[in-house]
C-alpha cells in the first residue's frame, strides 16, 4: 500500500513500561496515531454521527460500570492476585466479588445496570477490538485489570492501546534485541517434540535433529501448542486452557480507501469489523485504514477488495475502497490465534500457577504476564524477563 504496515502488534505507549524502556535502550522514537473528530457508530440497525465529545458523553457511564472496583482490586496492577493472596486482609465480601467477576463477561456487567442498546451496542465494539473476541465471553476482571493499568482513566486507555506508534515499526525494539544476543537465532525450525525433566531438556527438530539443553523456555502462543507433543505432557490446567483456547478469535484488516477520510466507527461484536479507524493519509489522496473484529471466519479473505467494501459499507458507502490486506493470524499454524485475551474464569484459573511442570521446561509470551497481558507487547517483554531470570537464578 506504499509504506510499512505492522500486521500484528503496533502501537506502543510510556505507560507500557517494559516496552518503554526496549525503545528507550534503542533509542526508538514514536509518531502519534491521527486524531479524529467525525465518529460513526451503528445501532439498531441505524449509523449514528459524531463528535469525540459526543461519543464520550453516550457512554461514559458504561465505561465507569465496568471498571468498578479496578482500584480496590489492584492498588498494583502488576500483583493481578492480591485479592486472592494470603498478604490480603481486606473484607472477604471484595474477594468474593473478584472471583465473580472473573466468571462474568464486560457485556453481562452492562446488562445488569440501566444503560440503553445504544450504549451497549458501542461498548461491545471497542470491547470486540481489546477482547479481539467477542466480548460476552471475556473476563470483566481483564478489562478492569486494564483500567488499573490506566490509572483508571478510559481516554488514558484509548492512548496506551492505540494512540502512539514506533517510527521505526516494531521491528526497531526486535531487531534491536536480537542484535544484542550472543546466541545463534534459527528461523523456520519448527519444533515437533519436547522431552524435559529436573535435570534438563531435548527439543526436537522437524527433520529429527535434537538439541539438548540444561533447561527450554517455550513461548508458543497456546492456539498452537497443539503443534508439540511434550513429554510427559502439560499439566492438566494448562491442557484445559489449550482444548478451550484464549478469546482470541478475532482478526485485524487493513483497508485502503480513495480519499483523505479522518473517521473512527464503530460496530457490535456480529459484525465483519467492529472499530475501523483511519490511520495514515497518504500522498497519492489515499486514506489506510486498520480495522479489528470479533471473529476471523467473517473474513475469510483479508485481501478482498469486495469484502473490504462491504465492511465500510457498514458506516459510509461513500467510501471507494481500493486494497486491502492483513494476516488471519487464526489461522497460521505458528500462532493459532489473535493476541491472547482471556475467556470468563480464565483470569483466575489460567494464570502462572497452571504452568509448573517441576522440570526444566519454562513457558513465556505475553499471556502469561502479570501486568499488560495479552493485549500488548509489554506483556510478553515483562514475562519473557522474569521468567529468564528466575530460571538463571536457579541454574546458577
């Protein structure tokens, strides 16, 4: 489309601390995402129009529903459990709550207050985007989780999710970390076997080679463990967690378009695209935008152009669309899923303790993150650190 797009992971922000000090350390400046005035959102069959301020006075108070109680759970957002952990010693009433709201989803939290369907319809858009899944199915306590992140400030959110990118791409932090290692870096080795025990570990290659090693640290995103027989096999929560996956079964789109259009819209979670929004306004009078939905099978083709019109259809049919492209990451055999949000009851009982094998064998990723998980790259910087170090702290 005439410049370099990102087709996962893509904005970065200071209040993502971990990812904050890689651009820091390489020296990664960033550009701000544009900022638009002219929001569309769908309901009950209609397309509404806006202003920023607008939108914000319709759905301020479900925002505030949802994240009720994110400070009394997190005084530190990076202590996710606190409320469950014997250090805590407030009323049993708030940890009774918290276990709640881990079995209820964002959506469910709304259906209980007195919030109209317009207001539900543009909150199960966002939440659609941040889930990428549907949001009746995602954890409340993932959402206030990233209210405590926030400093419990929805417009502070918007910001860190999708308000700044790096100049450089993503690229500029990993490549920058892969340069420093001192260790070979194969690509396209698919790993077929791991045998791991207290003592160390053997990986074994597509092709039969084997590698032994003093300890393995797997970072393959649950949606594709399936592709590894481990011996013995994963503990029996985490084989729960990867029978019924993450909430990651959305998709995002690139959409490029005639014209300079400086939009934001949006849409309910059974739409092909739940958030459209303009991203870069090109030379050649061209708009890019990037889109998020709820569920990959809506696009099957991320390149078609037809389908790309028919998902701006949904808020402006003036719109020409002229390319489109993105990558079902659903669908990649390496990932088997979008970034890896969590599922009603998968807060509490999908977190590091289901993760100890009393061998050698270690797991990483963002999922498994204490503070940004899941959602953001911070995440999987913040565990992949921890889980090293302590791994060095024990082999020496």
């Amino acid at each position: 489309m005439g410049r370099q797009l990102e087709m996962g992971a893509t904005w970065v922000h200071w209040f993502q601390p971990f990812t904050w000090s890689e651009m820091t350390r390489y020296g990664q400046s960033m550009v701000a995402s544009p900022e638009v005035d002219d929001v569309y959102w769908r309901t009950d069959g209609q397309i509404k129009n806006g202003t920023q301020a607008d939108l914000n006075t319709l759905i301020n108070d479900a925002y505030e529903k949802i994240y009720e109680r994110s400070a009394d759970y997190w005084p530190n957002p990076f202590d996710p459990l606190w409320v469950l952990s014997e250090e805590y010693n407030g009323p049993a009433e708030l940890r009774e709550q918290f276990r709640k709201d881990d079995k209820t989803s964002v959506m469910e939290l709304l259906r209980e207050g007195d919030f109209t369907q317009e207001q539900m319809d543009v909150v199960d858009g966002y939440m659609s985007t941040t889930f990428i899944g549907d949001p009746n199915d995602g954890s409340a306590l993932m959402a206030k989780q990233w209210a405590a992140l926030s400093d419990h400030r929805r417009r502070l959110i918007d910001d860190i999710l999708l308000g700044y990118k790096p100049i450089n791409g993503m690229r500029g932090i990993y490549e920058g970390i892969a340069n420093d290692l001192r260790c070979p870096i194969r690509l396209s080795t698919p790993v077929t076997k791991i045998e791991h025990s207290d003592a160390g570990a053997k990986v074994t290659l597509d092709g039969g080679e084997t590698i032994a090693a003093d300890a393995v640290i797997v970072t393959v995103p649950v949606g594709a463990m399936k592709n590894i027989e481990f011996s013995p096999q994963l503990p029996q929560k985490l084989r729960s967690i990867t029978e019924r996956g993450w909430n990651a079964t959305g998709s995002k789109i690139v959409i490029k378009a005639k014209g300079h259009h400086p939009m934001e819209a949006y849409a309910p979670h059974t739409s092909k695209i739940s958030l459209m929004r303009s991203e870069y306004f090109m030379d050649d009078d061209t708009t890019i935008f990037m889109g998020f939905g709820a569920d990959h099978k809506a696009l099957p083709d991320l390149t078609s152009v037809e389908t790309a019109q028919e998902v701006m259809n949904q808020w402006r049919p003036d719109i020409e669309v002229v390319d489109s492209t993105g990558h079902d990451w659903h669908r990649d055999q390496w990932s088997g899923q979008a970034f890896g949000t969590l599922r009603t009851g998968q807060f509490i009982d999908g977190h590091q303790d289901i993760l100890d094998t009393t061998t050698r064998m270690r797991f990483a990723g963002s999922e498994w993150a204490n503070g940004w998980r899941g959602i953001v790259v911070d995440g999987a910087i913040e565990n992949g650190m921890t889980t090293a170090r302590n791994l060095i702290n024990e082999l020496t």
